[in-house]
C-alpha cells in the first residue's frame, strides 16, 4: 500500500491557508478607513511596503538552504513562518492603533506568510517537468487559495459587522498556526552542513541566467508593475455607493468563486495554449472586461436602471475569473524557465521580481491619487472623488504596456507538447474545442 506523502498534501495546504486568512479582507478595509482613518496616500505607502518581505525571497531560499536549525532545513522554518503571520493579526486586534502600528503587523504577517511560500515554491518548480504538469500544479495551488479564500468570504463581512475588526484578525490569528501544527509531522533529514561559498553560489546563479530567464523577468516585472486605482475604488463604494461590510463580503464570495472558475477555465481549455498567444488575449481581454468597472463612477448603472449594488455583482461576475486566467500563465512562465539544479533560486528571484513590480504599482496607484487630489471625507474636508475616473482610465490602458515585450517571451512547452500541438489531431481537437490528453 502507498504511503501519502505529506509533503504533497502540505503544498496546497499552505496556499489553503494563505487563502483562508483573507478572512480579515473586509475587516482590514474598514478597520484601516473608518477606525485609523488612513489616508489613501497612507494606504498605497502602506502595501508597497508590506510587499518587501515578498521581495526578497531568494534570501529566505539562502536562509533556509544554508542554515540548518536544529539539523533541519525546512521544518523550523515552516513551523516559524506561521507564528510570525500570526503574531501580525495578533497586534492588529490587540495594541495597533496608527499607521505605524499597522506597518509592523503588515510586514511580520506578510514575512511569515513569504517564509513559508518560499519554502513549497523549490518543490513546485522540481515538479514541473513539463508545460502541462507546471500549469497543473500551478492551477492546484491556485485552486487551493481560491478555495480557502471562498470559504470564509461572505463570514468575513458578516463577522466584521456584528464583532467588530479586532476580533476578526483574531479569529485570522490562528489560521497560520495550522500550518505550524502540520510542518510539526513532517518527516525530514537532518541536513548535512556545508561551507557556504558566496563566490560560488552567485557564479552558479550567473551561469544559469539566459537571455529567455532576463526577457521573462522584464515582462514580469512590467506586467505586475502597471498602475492600480491605489485603493481609491473601495473608498469610493463606502462613501458615495455607501457599500457595508456584509455586501463586500458578498462581492468577495462572487469573486472568490468566479476566480475558481478561472482556475478551472485555465485548466480545461487554456493549458495547452501557446504561452504568447494566450497573455495577448488576456491584455486585450483585461482591458475590455474592466471597463464596466468604471460604470460604477459614472452611473451607467441609472441607464440601465438598476441598483449600483446589482451592478458591482454583475461586474465582479465578469471580471472575475480573468484574475486566475491573467495569474496563472505568469506562474507557468516562472516555472518553466528555471533552470535545472537551481530552480528554488531562479523560481525566488522571479517571484521577487513580480512582487517588486507589484509594489511599484502600488506606488503608483498612491502617486495618481495624490496628484488627482482623491480623498476620503475628513473632519476639515469633503471627499473628493471627482477625478477618480482617470485614475481607473490611466489603470485600465497601462495594461497594454507589457505587450511589444511578448515576442522575445521563451517556448514553455516540451518538444513533445509541441509536436503534439501541430498534429493534425491536435488540430482537430483545437477547432472542436477538445482537451488534448
């Protein structure tokens, strides 16, 4: 009889996890708006930090790798990370009270959270062997954040209005704990000891870069680097829509599940697809499909004589199984270029790569508001979101940017995928709209 190996069933649990602690999304937005009256320039300062523990991952690959606790290398280290996202939520419901306060509890959650991401990301690269075997791994993961995340979707509204944010995040305090408790069961080797050699290392990792590893790093990067509306939406459905935390919660289970639905659309129909071909569709389909989101700032909803509320379902049902399907190609991408013997390294480097772009978009989502003069109502101002809509335009087109670098993009699939994609079954299996095996 085979035995399970808990290190299979560790990878999607970790992300499972990740996803479930979204449990304090609805509680955060308001907690953060209405209790600490963050700015929305404070907000966008706020998540670009928060993303730095993401961004150096290769150090915790380093760490982890090189610097056996107890003899171990990856069991202290996944049983620390969950103590560390939850000691962030932990400060949230209990002593943090200013924009400081929630910078720390930010980026130890976000450490934690990091550390034990790094830690399953070697093993996801080992495992991908092939174009199809790295976007199914890719969508399981995925599929697990998804899930965990739908779970507690529609409970967090619920929850922040009727026990308040602080109790939320504790309730979120003990989710990472859980995979502290699982890492305790797994089973591991000690470690044999090795001289670290810096000179070394950096020529292996030099050695391993490739024209196709620095072109897929500049389309990362420009990819998750583009403008976002620096938070400024969701300030705008709780003071104009007049949005509560209960319908938020409700547009996050719509998004949730919509997003497993992206996850599933990926993996029946889309895995197969050139990688080049596919993120092309998606810019052009981002683009499209974001535009109803600014019928919510010009009242196109009164046109068609519904309520805003109905409107914003109906966009979050649209939109929302793009997010997975514009995702989960950029992991396949990650994957599929690192190189053998080095693939937790390069996986690392790239993860940070697009996790700095993502700061940088937060930034930039800070520096629109800021220059367009958005704000929240104070006790001296009104709220002015009369030029959020050409925060959403600048937003909505800087999606087009990374497109001039998709030729120089690499080959993801094996030579057997792609002498299998020029078959005439292949091709026949193409325009019937069947899943090729």
């Amino acid at each position: 009889m085979r035995r399970t190996d808990l290190t299979t069933f560790l990878i999607p649990f970790v992300y499972f996890i990740a996803g479930a602690s979204s449990l304090a999304g609805v509680a955060t937005t308001f907690f953060y708006k209405d209790d600490l009256g963050l700015t929305l320039e404070q907000l966008g300062i706020l998540s670009s930090i928060a993303i730095i523990p993401w961004s150096i991952k290769p150090m915790y690959g380093i760490l982890s790798d090189r610097v056996p606790v107890w003899g171990l290398r990856r069991k202290p280290y996944l049983i620390l990370s969950g103590f560390l996202s939850s000691i962030g939520y932990l400060s949230l419901a209990t002593w943090v009270t200013d924009f400081w306060g929630v910078l720390f509890a930010e980026v130890v959650a976000s450490l934690g959270f990091a550390l034990a991401d790094v830690i399953v990301d070697g093993i996801v690269a080992e495992r991908s062997k092939s174009h199809k075997a790295a976007g199914k791994l890719q969508s399981i993961c995925r599929a697990a954040i998804m899930f965990g995340a739908l779970i507690v979707a529609y409970s967090s509204g619920i929850l922040t209005e009727s026990i308040g944010a602080r109790r939320v995040f504790l309730l979120t305090a003990t989710l990472p704990l859980l995979t502290s408790l699982i890492a305790v069961f797994l089973k591991e080797l000690p470690a044999e000891i090795t001289v670290w050699n810096w000179r070394k290392t950096w020529a292996n990792f030099k050695s391993a870069l490739s024209p196709a590893i620095l072109w897929s790093a500049l389309f990362l990067f420009i990819w998750r680097a583009t403008p976002s509306s620096g938070g400024a939406l969701g300030y705008y459905m709780i003071d104009e829509l007049h949005f509560d935390p209960e319908f938020f919660g409700r547009l996050s289970v719509i998004s949730r599940f919509m997003s497993i639905v992206g996850v599933l659309i990926f993996r029946k129909w889309l895995i197969a697809v050139p990688m080049k071909k596919l993120l092309c569709g998606i810019v052009f389909a981002s683009v499209i499909l974001s535009l109803p989101t600014l019928g919510l700032v010009y009242r196109w909803y009164e046109i068609l004589g519904m309520s805003p509320k109905f409107f914003a379902m109906a966009d979050t049902l649209i939109s929302g199984p793009l997010t997975e399907i514009g995702f989960l190609p950029l992991l396949v991408l990650v994957a599929r270029v690192c190189p053998k013997g080095v693939e937790a390294t390069v996986f690392a480097v790239l993860a940070s790569i697009m996790n700095i772009g993502l700061a940088i978009s937060d930034i930039g989502g800070a520096s629109l508001v800021h220059f367009f003069d958005i704000h929240q109502a104070t006790e001296t101002l009104a709220a002015n979101y009369t030029n959020l809509d050409k925060v959403l335009w600048i937003a909505i087109l800087s999606s087009f940017l990374p497109l001039p670098l998709l030729p120089f993009l690499p080959e993801t699939r094996t030579e057997e995928e792609l002498v299998s994609d020029i078959s005439p079954s292949a091709i026949s299996n193409q325009i019937t709209g069947k899943e090729m095996v």
